[in-house]
C-alpha cells in the first residue's frame, strides 16, 4: 500500500467505528446524564456556589474512596494540584525535577512555578510513559548522592523530584519507580491529571507517590468544568495542601491571619457539585470507554502498518484518549491522517511536541531520548469520549 491508499484505509476505518450522522465528532467530551442538574440547582437555590458550600468535602471524600488514598485535596485546576504537590514535596529554586519529555506542558510548567528546572527524560514503547530502567541507567552515570540527597554531576544542582505522567491513562512501571526514588532519595509525585480510574497491578495510579494530581478539565475523564485534586495517604500533606490552597489563612472567626503566601486555588463548591455527579457514573463510564477501546482494536487489528495502543500487562487502563501508533514507514501518513479526518469532522490530534524541543524548554537539561523522537513522529489521537460507543 502507498501513503495515499494507507491514510484513505485508515481514515475509513475510522469513520466505519464511529457513530453515524454526527456533523463532528471530538477527540473527548463529557457526558451528563445523572444528577448533575439536580446538585447544581441546589447550589443556587440554596446560594453556596463558591468557596463554601457541602459539595467540596463530599467530592473530596468521593475521590479518596474511589482512588484509594487517604485524603484528596479539591482544587480548581489539574495544574494548580501538581504545583502544591512539587511545594509538598520540598521542590525549591533551582532544584532540578525529572519529568518526561512526552507530556502535557503543564507537567513542567507547575515544575517551573516552583522556580525549579524540568531535567527531561525518555519514555518506555511499552507505556508511553517514563522508563524506569532507562533512567536508572542514566541516574548511575550522572548522579552523585551527597548527605542523602541526589546532586546532578554536571550543574551541581540538587535533584529533587521525579513526575511520571500515566500518558492516555495508561500506567507507568511504578515498581521499579518507586524502587528507584528510594534508592536516589526522590521524591515521587505522580501526575495523574489523565488516569483517574487507571490501575497498577490493582491499585490505582496516583497512590504510589506521596502525592499525586489528577485533573477534571472538559476534556478529561470526568468533569468539574474545570478543576483537579491532589490526593496522598498523608494526613500532615493532606492538611498542608488544604491549609496552602486556601491562602494559608490560619482558622479563626473573624482574625485575617497568614503564616504562609498561600494560594488561592481552591475548587468552588459548584464544581465540586458537578463533580459529586460525575463520579457517580464513573464506572459506567469507564466500562465504556474500555469497550470502546477494544472496539477499535478489533477494527485496526487486520490492518498492516497501524497498530491501536493496547494497555501495558500489569495496567488496566481508563482509555482516557485512543491512540493509533503508525508503523515508522508509514510515518508520513500521520499529517495526511489527521488532515483528512479533521476535515471530515472527526477530530484527531498529534502528541504534543516533546517539551525538550519547545523554545521555554529547550535550554533544559535532557538525557537521549530516542524513544520519543521516535514515537512523537507516529502518533494519533483518535475520538475516545464514551458517546462514540
Ligand atoms: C490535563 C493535564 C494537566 C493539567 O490539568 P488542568 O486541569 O488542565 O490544569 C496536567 N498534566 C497532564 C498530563 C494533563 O493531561
């Protein structure tokens, strides 16, 4: 098959899996079908829409239940829940932080807010994620440990922290992750702004590190409008994240007392509402979007050139956003792919750039990151929202 008739077939079988008669087709929307009317009438009815109101703790209980963690922390964004987690975690000014170079920007923003510096690093075929035995490799050859703390050889800064992100839901090796951040004395926060209702080996991604951030962006798995959590099995972390979130005002009936420069990032209560309605549907949700999954597999599965990403064995996957991974000869198909659908309103996407490319970012240290040079070239984002089942 050349280019053209490869991209046609591929377009084609798209469009054959996915519901007939829609004008356009999104990469990931949400669904509101249970009680989100209900909750977000009694907050206006009942007048608490903002900063107070029930919805907040019961969505924070909700979210703890659901991850299995200790305590989850609402805020208003995925991307404010991974920079408290970076403060929790002792990430200071000039401190580096290891992070995948195939991620959302905001994974190295939040790293950047701290004033500290995003060190990338590659990513395994297998997850799409960071590769633990790689950068194990890489930590023995240009690391020193010093009074228990982790120094970069050739800056001499410290290294700090280390952010896997589960990429599309999909979950990173954490064993060897952790194992890793023990030896080096790392700290092991998780951005799990896409895999809310992810797994490891039977536990849920997010809860591997001290703390973890997850994201109810419109385009994620669920909902808030916009909003994220940061979750921990830490009590004394959990409390700090509320207390900084909350403009570190010390409790007191009328006193303005602040011993921190806290932040303002706290979810308001109709958010939470919405998100206390989600969640309910979320394992119906999730069975959906595992189904659909395997739709697509089935699909692409006699198809030469192309392989449908498929969840690593020791992960269950939310199959936050499906992706077609193109055989390298065919790589040049990815542009006439994403042209032809796109113009046919069904919305496809690349991978983000790598961040070690994108002018912010390209002064940062990096390890060789052949993988995702590779993978970046080959990747796309097909429609994964529940309603295209
Ligand atoms: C969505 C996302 C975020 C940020 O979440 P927001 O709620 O949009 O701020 C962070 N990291 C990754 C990998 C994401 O996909």
């Amino acid at each position: 098959m050349n280019i053209e008739e490869f991209s046609t077939n591929v377009v084609s079988r798209l469009k054959s899996n996915l519901p007939e008669g829609r004008e356009f087709i999104a990469l990931h929307e949400p669904t509101f079908e249970g009680n989100e009317w209900n909750y977000l009438k009694e907050c206006l009815d009942s007048g608490w829409v903002s900063s107070v109101g029930k919805y907040v703790d019961l969505f924070e209980q909700k979210v703890s239940a659901f991850t299995g963690t200790n305590h989850a922390v609402a805020v208003m964004n995925g991307t404010a829940a991974l920079h408290i987690c970076l403060k929790l975690a002792d990430v200071q000014q000039q401190d580096e932080v290891l992070v995948p170079s195939l991620t959302f920007v905001a994974t190295a923003n939040a790293i950047s807010y701290c004033g500290a510096i995003p060190h990338f690093v590659d990513i395994s075929h297998q997850t799409l994620g960071l590769d633990p035995y790689v950068l194990s490799d890489y930590l023995e050859s240009i690391s020193e440990i010093r009074s228990g703390a982790c120094y970069n050889k050739k800056t001499g800064r410290r290294i700090k922290a280390v952010v896997p992100m589960h990429t599309f839901g999909h979950s990173v090796d954490l064993d060897p992750l952790v194992i890793l951040c023990e030896k080096y004395g790392l700290e092991l926060v998780e951005d799990a702004a896409e895999s809310l209702g992810s797994y490891y080996k039977g536990r849920h991604t997010g809860s591997f590190g001290r703390t973890a951030a997850i994201s109810f962006n419109g385009n994620k798995i669920i909902t808030t409008g916009g909003g994220g959590a940061i979750v921990t099995n830490d009590e004394s972390i959990a409390r700090k994240a509320k207390h900084l979130t909350t403009t570190s005002k010390i409790a007191h009936p009328w006193e303005y007392d602040h011993d921190h420069i806290g932040y303002n990032y706290r979810m308001p209560n109709i958010n939470a509402a919405l998100g206390c309605a989600q969640l309910e549907k979320l394992p119906e949700l999730l069975h959906k979007k595992r189904d659909l999954a395997a739709r697509y597999h089935i699909a692409f599965a006699d198809m030469d050139g192309i392989q449908v990403f498929r969840e690593p064995d020791f992960s269950s996957s939310n199959y936050w956003l499906n992706t077609l991974i193109l055989d390298r000869k065919y790589a040049a198909a990815r542009d006439i792919i994403l042209n032809d659908s796109n113009k046919n309103g069904i919305m496809t996407r690349p991978v983000w750039k790598l961040l070690h490319k994108l002018s912010i970012y390209e002064h940062c240290p990096k390890m060789n990151t052949p993988v995702a040079d590779d993978l970046e070239k080959r990747i796309i984002n097909i429609p994964s929202s529940a309603n295209c089942l």
